[in-house]
C-alpha cells in the first residue's frame, strides 16, 4: 500500500552500498561510511542501510554509540532497529528533512510530514536497546508558541512538525528499552497495528524552561492487543490516549476504528502529563481497556474520557485499579468541543459510557474531580469502588446518579455520590 511508493524508496539513491559487505543479521551503520559527527544530517545514508538490509533479506539496524543526525527513517519489511548503550538518533530541526506524504494525524487521514521513525506495514517491527532517539524539537516547539501568541486559536498542525515514531499497518510489535524523547509532536503514534507490547521503555518530553506542546507519550490509533509494561510516561499532553477518528461520519468511515483489548501496567506517570488514561479526543470506540499497578507523580488525572458532541463514541469496559501516588483528579469526564464541527449535518452525536470501574485508588490530589458529559450522553455500569484520597478540595462534580460509589473516602470522610444524595 503506503510502502509502495517509489519515492520513498528513492530518498537515499545517492548511496549505494552492497549488500555483501553485511553480516547475515547485524547492519551496524558504521560499518557502510555513516560517520560519528553530530553536525551531518546523514538521513540518506542511514536509509542506505536500511534498504540494504531489506534486500538482503532483513536483518537489525545497530545504531553505535554516538550521535547521529538524521531526518525521516523509514524501516522496511524484515528490519529492525537497535541502539546500542549511548546510541543516540537526534532528529534535524528543518521540517524539510521529513518528507510529506499519505499519514494519520488527529483522528484523520490526510498527508503530513514523515515522523523521525516510520515503518509503513512491516510486521515483526522492533525498537530495542537502551540507546535514544531524540527529537531535538527545540526550534519547532519555539515556532508553535510563538505562533499562539499572535493566532492563539491556532490548530496544532498550523506549525509544521514531525513526530518522533509512527507505525502504521504494523503487526507484532515490540519496542524495549530506549528512550524516546524530545518530540516536536506525538512521541509514539501506532495506528492500525495488532499484537503489540511496548516494555522498559521511557517517552519523555519537557514542560520547562520551553512546553512541548502536543507531545503525547503513546497514542494507539484503532490498534488492539497492545500491552505496556514497565514503562515511565511524561510529555507534556496524555500518557496512554486512545484514538480512533473524529467528525459527524467517523464512526463508518473504513480508515477508522476501534481501540481494543489494551493493557497498561507497573508503569510510572510523570509530572508533566495531561492525562494518564485519555480516552479521546478522536476515538469512536474503546473496549477492553485496563491500567493496573501503577504509580502517579502527576498533575493531571488518571482517567480523562473527552466526550465530543460532533462525534459518536463509545467508552465501554474499562477499568482503571491499583494506584499510588499523586495526581490532579482520579476522573475527568467532560464535554471537548475543541474543533467542534457538525460538518453542515443536522446530526446530533452521544456518547456511550458503560461497564466502568475505577477501584483500589490511594493517592494524594487536587480534589476527585469531574463526572459529566454532554447532555444526551449516556452512562451505565459505572463502579467506583474503594477509593481513598487525600483532597485540597474535597467537592466535587458527579451528573449521574447511576454511578456507584462503594467505600469512597475523601479526607478520611466517606462520601456518596452527590447526584444521588441530591435526588
């Protein structure tokens, strides 16, 4: 499909290399002229590499230690890559050195810039190792904010940026152990893809002294059988987020989908983050969603559900258990009109939230936060059970007096939920 398009296969004709010179397995770059010089964008030979590999067969890309300035990779089929102990990929800061072609942004499909890492249906994919790859997003994060200042309501794709890692159609997934830092936009992006676990990893991004903006550590994009384990989360937007598509029509459109049977556990959330579970804002259908055993150091909340009134969506078996630490708010649910567009339709989208539950919280916060959606949104099977917060604000908001509250303990004071008692 994507992969077939002949211009990327062209991005390092100028770099010829045989393919005998490689061993059956291991393509360590500097073995075929790329040099340990941060200063050289070496995108076309790097790719190089990668292509020799694929016509040998496949083999292990090995990045050595040192730092190596590259623009868009794109992996092909039987590649893989590995960092080595201070392997670094940092990524150039000139959006000309990410080719704009066919990709997923936002809940859509439209043509954007290449990532930093891409591979375009090449199943058995791997990031391995504890080297890193760095977006070096400095100058594009400064081009973003200093756009908001004079157009504060522009969208996130008007300052072009390139994301660190994007996966599409890719199936049997494994990424363990690298960094992946410093992203001008979404850190780590899968869309499509199945069968996928993501280990000992660390997606950071900063808050200070410049914002990444937009810099979600892991969006899964109508992905199922994912599994992340051990892994540290903090950019500056939402830890794990859900998507899947946006817009009147999304929830029938083919390039759309569910994000299915999704599991996060015995990772830490960092103080930068937006959100530690995001549902939305472009996801139609989430089911089978659990995070488990895991520790908060953040300022956000731990399940955010982003209801958008232009969008028919459905929120169903999730669970959220065993959580330590600190946080903004244990539940986030709220209307997300950001973008909001009926797209000249006289439809009116709801929301379907059912089968929830939330229990063994112990955390210290900022109050338990916010339960309500848009007005003809629906919630049944919501359980939040065995919860104990220590609150600066003990109030809070619930909008449905279906929700069970089972042993809720807010300053040692046990609470029901308010919808109900108002009754």
């Amino acid at each position: 499909m994507i992969h077939r398009f002949s211009k990327l296969r062209a991005i390092a004709a100028s770099c010829i290399i045989t393919a005998a010179s490689a061993s059956a397995t291991d393509f360590k770059i500097t073995d075929f002229g790329v040099v340990t010089d941060s200063t050289i964008v070496q995108t076309a030979a790097i790719q190089a590499v990668i292509d020799s590999a694929e016509a040998s067969g496949g083999g292990r890309i090995v990045i050595p230690e040192g730092t190596f300035l590259s623009g868009g990779l794109f992996f092909k089929p039987g590649t893989k890559l590995h960092l080595e102990k201070g392997a670094v990929i940092k990524g150039s800061d000139d959006i000309n050195d990410y080719p704009l072609l066919p990709s997923r942004m936002e809940g859509r499909s439209i043509y954007y810039y290449a990532a930093l890492i891409n591979a375009y249906y090449v199943d058995n994919f791997e990031i391995t190792g504890p080297g890193t790859v760095n977006g070096n997003a400095l100058k594009f994060w400064e081009e973003f904010w200093a756009l908001r200042k004079v157009k504060p309501k522009c969208t996130n794709l008007e300052v072009h940026r390139p994301r660190l890692v994007f996966l599409w159609g890719c199936d049997n997934l494994h990424i363990d152990g690298p960094t992946l830092c410093n992203s001008a936009f979404w850190t780590t992006h899968l869309y499509q893809c199945n069968n996928v676990l993501i280990e000992n990893t660390r997606m950071e991004a900063p808050r200070e002294p410049v914002r990444a903006p937009s810099s979600d550590a892991l969006d899964l994009d109508a992905c199922r059988n994912v599994t992340v384990r051990n892994c540290y989360l903090n950019c500056d937007d939402d830890g794990a987020c859900l998507k899947g598509g946006k817009g009147v029509f999304a929830h029938i459109s083919p390039e759309n989908g569910i994000v299915e049977n999704i599991l996060v556990e015995n990772c830490t959330f960092g103080p930068n983050l937006h959100g530690v579970l995001t549902l939305g804002s472009e996801c139609i259908h989430a089911k089978n969603v659990t995070v488990r055993n895991c520790t908060l150091q953040t300022r956000c909340s731990i399940l955010r559900l982003k209801m958008r009134p232009d969008t028919y969506q459905t929120y169903e078996n999730i669970t959220v258990k065993d959580i330590t630490g600190t946080c903004s708010t244990v539940i986030e649910m709220r209307p997300w009109k950001q973008f909001f567009d009926l797209e000249g339709t006289d439809e009116k989208p709801v929301g379907t939230v059912r089968n929830i539950l939330v229990e063994n919280i112990d955390v210290d916060c900022k109050s338990f936060g916010h339960i309500a959606g848009n007005p003809d949104d629906t919630v049944s099977d919501f359980v939040i059970r065995n919860v104990n917060i220590r609150a600066t604000d003990p109030e809070f908001v619930c909008a449905y007096p279906q929700i069970v509250f089972d042993n809720v303990t807010i300053n040692g004071k046990k609470v029901s939920n308010p919808a109900k008692s108002n009754q």
